[in-house]
C-alpha cells in the first residue's frame, strides 16, 4: 500500500505501572463470562425459553436486562452469565440456541469477555480524547486491544509513542479523500479492526466507509445534539447565549450527526465564560462522554433499534 | 378517642381540573397489573423458576428487572404483569407461587395496581412537601389515596382544606409524646393506612411508634447524609462550607437518620449563598428528593436488606 | 370590554400560615434596597465613577456585580445599596445621576425593592408551573404581586381560588385571537401589569402583543433550546433517542422561541422511560426553571443585549 | 541529601503537539496581567478607594468580583487589570497602594499573571489524578510550572518521563517519616515549590510539615465532605447505601479533611454499582474536581477566611 506504519517495539500496556487502578478492577478485568445479546417481537414465553436454555447448560446468570418497547412491540434483552460450570461448548452454541432463536424470530448476538475487541482511533489535532482513551486503556478501564491509531496529522505521534500504539500518519485532501479511506479500509482489515473510535476526527467519512462498520463507529459531538448539529457547535452556543453545553456520542450513520445517540452530558456555563471557556469546559465533557460510550460498546451494553439506543447498565 | 377530626365534605380529586396533566398519564394510572417483589438466596434456576410459573398461568410480563448482590450471595426481583389474560384466581395466588417460593427460600410480595395504598402525611409548620405531594397527588402523580394529614401546628390547615383532604391537629408536648403517639396509631388504624411520610415533621419518633411500621416509614431529612445527620443541617453545611448541599429521603429505623436511603440528590451553592439561600435551594431539593421516593414506593419500586435499598427503575 | 372577571373577596396572601417559609425569608423580603442596572461602552474609569457617585450619598453597598463583555466592548453592572444611610432623595436620582450616566453614555435603570413588580400569568390547561408559581409566590419566595391570571380555559380556576387570585378566562379562537389580545391589552393595563408570565400558555402572541412587553414576557419552553423549539418538543426527543431532556426559560420575542434564554436546565433519562415519564420528569424541570426565571427578573438580576442575557447572581 | 533525583533531559512541553488544544487558549495564557486579592473589615466607601487608585494609574479593568459576608462584616475582592497601559511599576506598588491598605486595614496579596506559579505533586500508587494534571499542565491549561513529582512508591515514574518531569521516588516507612517530611522540605525549598497538590497521597502530612504551605497544600478526599473523612470512604459510602458519590478539594490544615473546601462534586450511583464501580466512577469525579481546584488556586480566585473558600469565578 506505499503506507508509512509506525509500530513500536512492543504493543499494550508495557510502560504501565504494577499496581495502578486496574489492579482493583481486576476481578472484573479477568471474568470469563458470555453476554447474549437478543431483540425480537415481543411475545409470551420469551424470558422463560431464555432462562430454561441456560440453566439447562447450567449457566450461572450474572446480570440479566431486559426491555420492552410497548409502542413497537419489540423485546430486547442482555443476560451475562458465568462460563465456569457452563456445559455447553460454546462452538456448539449457535447450534442449540437456534431453536429458541428460531421459535421467537430472535435477532441475537453471542460475545465472549475473553474476546478482547479490537478498537482503532481516529484522530486530527485534538488530543484530549484521544489521551483519555490511551489513558483508560492502560489503566485496564476499557477491555480492548488498540492495534491503530489513525490521525491527518502527525500532532499526536508523541501520545501514541507513550502509550506504544502504533500510529499511522494519514493526511487527507479534498481530492484524495476517497482514496485515503480505501487505504484506511485495508489497514483496518489488515489488523483486524472491530470497531473504530472518532476521538475528534475532523473529516466526514463517506457512506461507502461507514457501510462497512455499521453501528460499529463511535463519534464524539461538541454538542447536546440535536442542537448546533454540523460545524463549530461552541460558537453557535456562545451566540446563541445557552446556559448549559453538551456533548453527544453516537454511533455514525450517513446522515450527519443524526445516528443512534449513546450518550449526552451537559455543563452548565454563565456570561462569565467565554468562548475559550466554553471549549475547555466542553473538552471534560467530551472525554467523560466519549469514554463511557466506548465502554458500554465494548461491554455489549448497547443494542440499537430505529436510530435509538438502549444502554443495559 | 376525645380527638376533633376535620373532615371536609368531599375527599379526593373535586376540585381537579378536568384536563390536566394526570389525563395523560391516565393509561399509566388505569393500568390494572402485578408486582410481584422477591428477595432470596441466590441460586440457579431462579429466574426460571420465576418465568415458568407465570408463563404457566398466560401472564403477560411488561417489566422485569433482576440484582444480584454478589458479595451478599442474593437474588432480588421485581417482576410486573398485565392482568388481562392472567389465569390465575388472585386469592389463588399464594397456594399457587407457595412451591416456586419454598424450594428457593423466597422472601416475596404480591402488590396489585388496583389497590391503591393508603398514605398519612405527617408535617410540622415547614409546608413546602406537604404542598408538593398535595399538587401531585391532586395531578394524579401519586397513586395513593391521602386519608389523613396528622400535624402538630395549624398551620397547614389551609391546604388541607384547599385540596380536601382531612387534617388532624394533634400538638406535642415533651409530657404528651407518649399519649400522642398511642392517639397517633389508633387514628392511622382507624384509617387502614398503609405508609406515612414524614414531610418536614419536626419531632422524633419513639421505637414503638415506628415498630408498627417497619419499612414504612419515609422521611425527608435536608442534607446529604451521613454529612449533618441530626439537627440544623443547613446551618451547619453553611459553617462548613461546602459547596453543594443536599437532601435524602430515607426510611426511618430506630437509629435517627440512619435508615436505608431511598433517594438522595444535591445542588450547587456558592459563596454569594447565604443561609436563607441554602434554605431557599434546599427546600426545592427536598421537594423533589421527597415526591420521588414516595412515588417509588408507592409504585412497589424499592426492596429493603442490609439497611440499603434496591430501587427498580 | 364586557369580559367577566372573576375577583375574590380579599387578593393576596390571606389565607398563608402564620409561620411558613416566608418567616425565615422575611429579613430579605422587608429589605429596602434600591438597585441601578447599568450597560455602556466599556472604558477605563467607570467603576471609579459609579462607586463615587454612591459614596458621596453614602450609600452602603450590599452587593455589586460587573460583567465586561471583551467581544463587543460592552460594560454591564448591578449594584445593590441599602437606603437606610442614602441621603439623597430617590425622586432627584435621575437628575443627580444624569452627569455621570451621560459622560459614558450609560443605559440604566433604578429599581427599589419596596416598588412590588405586577406580573400577570398566562395559562392554558397545563397546571403544574401555575400551581408551583402560586405556591411560591404565597410562601414568599417572589416579591410581586399577581392581580391576574389569564386563561383560554376553565380548567385552572380552582387553582386561582385556593390562592385568592383573580382568574379571567378568556377563551381564544382562530379568527377572535386579535381581539382578544386587544381585551388581553386592555386588562393589562386596568391592572398596571408589569410583565407577563406565560407558564404554558399555548397560544402564539402576536408581534403586535409583544411589542408592549418588550423583554417582559417570559415563557417557559419544554426543551433545551435550540433543540426542539416549536411543537411537540417531548414528542421529538422521544423519537430522536436524547439521553437528557431539558427546558428553556426565555424572553418571547417576534421568532417563536428564538428569544434570550434567562435559565435552562436538563434531567437524564433512560430507554425505561417512555414519552409519558419523559413529560413526568419534564414538568419538574419547567416549574424549576421558570421560577428561577421569574425571581431572577423580579429582583432585577436580568440583563439583555445581543439576544442572550447576564444574570447577576 | 543522599536523594536519588532523577531528571529528565528537558523539562516542559517538548514532546507537546504543535496544534492542539492550547493553541486556543494561547490568547489567555499569553495575558499579562495583574490580579489584586483582598480581604478587609466591610464599610463604606472601599470600591470608590480601591478603583479610584487603579483608575490613577491608568489600569484597565478586566475583571472585579466583591464579596459580602454580611455576618462577618467581611468585605473580599479580586481585581484583575490589563498591564499593557498601567502607569506604575510594580517594585513601587507597595508603597503606592500602603495608603489606601492601610485606611480600610486590608489584608492583600498582588499576583501577576507573568510569574508561573511552581507545583509540587505528591503522588502515591493510583495515578489517575497525576495523569490528568499531567496532561492538562501540557495542554496548556494549568499556568503553572512543575519542577518536581514526588512519590512513595515507583509506580507512576513512567508517567513522569513521558511528560518529562523529575520524579523523585521517597518511600516512607513509620519510623523515618519525620526524617523523610525533612528531605522533602529541603527538596521543595531547593526547587522553589509555592504550592503542593497531594494528587492520591495516602500519608498523612505532620503539622510542621502543613505549617510550611498554609492554604498551600491542596488534597483530593475521595468522599463528600464531611460525609466519610478519613480511611476508606468508597468501602464506607457503598456499605451505607447512598445514592451519589463525591469528591472534595480542600486545603490541607492539621485537622484531617477538615480544611477549607475548594470545590466538590458528586455522580450518581444505583444498586447496580458495586465496590469497583464506584472506585471507577469517583475515580473520574476526582480527576474534575482536582483539577479544578488547582486551576483556580494558579489563576489566584480562592480566598480563605473562616475555614472557608470564597472562589472567584
């Protein structure tokens, strides 16, 4: 591909210290447990079927959700159970479970916490994201592997270096745009890329580049969508005269800025702050709302059904 | 009992407006459903035990919300069905669940939405809770009936009388609590009353008095406790100086201000505050702090152990 | 004019408790203090100015508050002073201050605390920021006087009573609404009404009816505005998944919902919350930020320029 | 000293990004200007004599916020003026300024914006709050410089190198804690440390020790104050069963989490959240806390009297 990839020499949470907060969270960190993700119509019977299917393999439920949506009519649901005593191998899994699946028109997803996904970072000058998220991961909060962090500038080679993630410098233009994400693309297949992370990615991806990661890219507005969607939300707060200001993570859909919300928080703000003020409150926002939409991503907390989220907390 | 009771002509929802905001959460009120709350050993199998047996019986499960507490090795669960289709005889009930419940030591509770708990307001001279659950009980927020309002001062006689609900004057003095308490309980037995709510009452309870109403009991105490348990909190936040301040809506146990805390919440003050500021922001606080727990409890929300509440959401 | 009106044998706080809220308010609420409002070029010597101006009436500054707006060069100041001491008569202010006020070409106003402020309320069916307005003004949280409440419905007469509020219902259809505004004009006036509260009143006003009350009619809007404005704002965050929902205190201007926002709060929601919790936990956001709204411009603490405000606070 | 120092070969923003968040606050941390805090008996006449003598000398204003405590008859304020256009050399304020102090018998502190305060971070084993200063000091955001990271433990020297910051590791043990707090003294007095964030340092400083730095010592406490001082707080706030968790910043006085509170927040917590989850979520409460705290003492917008905190904002 002609693409300049700077990897370091060991990958992961080398330079990290022995006993930080992740030691704490160990117990949580090495849980081997399986969550399976169901919607469906609802119907009666479906929690039964559900819970009669696991203890008859045994599991040992941990945390069991579930949802409702009266106006559609629809179920949704997340149970985690423990794998120790689970007496069904889990290759064998889609094909015991399919009846059940099948009974009730399941739409379902099985994930494994052993299963570490692999998360890329895109990122253009803002660094403030980008070093919550390398600081999260080393501090064993979000349960990925970061194999590539993508930027249009070279400004945050030096967090990336830090962290030992391999960086990957790739400028765009107006008219390279669409070849660039192709290259993007190949990368993102070539390491196996799971899911991708905007942490401040000043470009607008093409259809074309979301179609393949559908409900799988996670963007951070500097807005309380859906107001001041589109660019420079500060200074439209600031003209506007808000007395509080948001951020809104969500998953990215063609449409800009109108995808699946995952998560918003606001500050409140007064006549005192201006407009820099307004951008460094905005920055903790940011960080604070684009970190848990990431975890519960990567905790296969959120289900989306008609450009809506459900968060299983 | 030698007590003088006021009783206005009508009690309840006279002088409601005809279309208020209670005309849209009619279909919520006029819900005719279960609530069945358990809280046992954690074991497996339960959540299907559970599923099964109303399966059984044709009942449609509109929520369910499952916690388990992992260190404490325990289940809790609230379960909520529609009615409409349920096959089984209510008086039946107990026989029926009887076998689910003994094979898994179920501690467990049948509520129905049809029977609306009966609710005493206890209050002193503050009025700003009283007026608050007047307004939403009136609106149809509440799905309580009030048949007594018990205070030792005249003073909120007026909105009693403005939302008709019967107010009994019952003055304390340090040689009459105890007499006071025995005329307190025959009149909340006259009146069949489920639960009462300590809306800003200024005086402390004997251990008798509250063992006739274990859990049942809710009282608004006007800090974040622990912070300031006991007496003049504001004064004594406004000396600390702290920078937010706080109310706590909790059950009352014999330990004063010690009982599982069912809701708290905090606001910002600052410097410019003084203390009618704190007083000012603290009631609003505690109005909302207050209305919420009582709703919840109403709505059969909150389970009780280990002086801690689990509230379903 | 032919209208009925409906006033009660005795107005105001007849029927309040001897010692409520207000007992602890009242040192506040007696207060007599005048407070000047100041907007101007900004320019060296201005505070030098004014605080000489008041020292050499020996005014006893209780509180004073400048604001400098760095963008549009723009200065903006509340000062508070104590009458007690002030030894120049208030009807020579102006012509004592004109000197000062002319050198910087100040926009000002005096305001005293002793003048009560009329406000007149406009409501529809919707009670809840009506009762919770009503409440406080009657607990002395609001230092006004309300000689009207107008309704294009019955529904909220009862409220209006228990309080001993003249209530006037003045109903409004398509083809009468500029004649009833001009009724709504004339009934202002009779009742030397300084601003208008509209706590959810669902009748556009007309530029024409705007223009009388310029930066004088606060409305309360059921959103965080700019998202949502016009209808059916709870409808619309519903659809679009928001994780917060908000309200918007604001001055009515020509553009519907445009106009300088006084206070805005929000409140967090789940997918457990369905439209009808969405309007629940709504309403206790209106009535908390419209009441903020409202005593903030009754203790002049509001100023406007540039579409947004500064609230001294 | 026989101590170990470990320097990096620069020290500061090297590895810092060309463009990143800075960059836009460049215009505010590039401000030359004075700052003039006060605190002084209240009466008549102290904002005519105090602008008065900044109008003099030609200053201009940026910024002047007062304060009241009516009962303590205190009067407080913080002035900050541009330097661009001030007549009057600073060596000779003093002397200009002792008239005006000496008649209203204030007690001031003049600070110039140009002079970077010097940090001193104590850190134990959890780095979170080390990581985010850290970060924030090179974006940009923290005008201060930061000669010196001081720990009892190894854990965070990674983190000291890669933002390039001498580390200098002291262990302490029981008995040489009265000989350690000596090294670390002479340490501090060596670097010309003004001011010591204790950013997760789990040992109590003596009194001697605190008695070098009054009101220079700022402390992150893992609880709402008071509620939960001392040991353990998150163990205590999750056996109690409260309903939000909190953080306080607060000057360090020989009294243990006693001193005077800069700044406090909270976050929200349900039965959902186990010991770890509040650990993880206090531990993000921290980090905003914290650094707000030290933000406002550098800008010098906090004020001590009375054991409280009067923070300019």
């Amino acid at each position: 591909m002609g693409l300049r990839e700077t990897v370091p020499p060991a990958q992961g949470q080398a330079p990290r210290s022995q006993v930080t907060l992740d030691h704490l969270l160990r117990p949580l960190a090495m849980k081997n447990t399986a969550v399976l993700l169901i919607s469906c119509p609802d119907q009666k019977g479906l929690v039964a079927a559900i819970a009669d299917f696991l203890l008859r393999h045994d599991a040992n439920i941990l945390h069991a959700d579930q949802h409702q949506d009266a106006e559609r009519k629809l179920f949704l649901m997340r149970v985690e159970w423990d794998l120790a005593d689970f007496r069904l191998d889990l290759s064998a899994f889609e094909t015991a479970f399919r009846p059940v699946a099948d009974k009730f028109a399941m739409n379902w997803r099985l994930a494994l916490s052993a299963q570490r996904p692999r998360m890329a970072v895109f990122v253009s000058k803002y660094d403030h994201c980008l070093a919550d998220l390398l600081y999260r991961h080393q501090a064993g909060e979000l349960h990925c592997d970061i194999p590539l962090i993508i930027s249009n500038h070279e400004d945050t080679h030096w967090l990336a270096e830090a962290y030992r993630i391999p960086f990957q410098h790739m400028p765009v233009h107006k008219d390279s745009k669409r070849e660039v994400e192709r290259d993007q693309l190949a990368l993102l297949r070539h390491h196996h890329v799971d899911f991708i992370v905007l942490a401040r990615y000043m470009q607008v991806l093409s259809p074309e580049f979301i179609h393949h990661y559908p409900n799988r890219i996670i963007n951070i507005h500097h807005s309380f969508l859906p107001a001041f969607h589109g660019a420079r939300p500060y200074h439209r707060a600031y003209e506007r005269g808000v007395k509080l200001i948001g951020a809104t993570s969500h998953y990215v859909t063609e449409v800009l800025d109108d995808g699946p919300i995952i998560e918003q928080d606001v500050v409140r703000i007064s006549h005192r702050d201006q407009l820099e003020d307004l951008i460094q409150k905005g920055a903790d926002l940011e960080k604070i709302v684009l970190s848990r939409a990431v975890r519960w991503h990567i905790d296969n907390r959120v289900l989306v059904y008609a450009n809506k989220t459900v968060v299983f907390d």
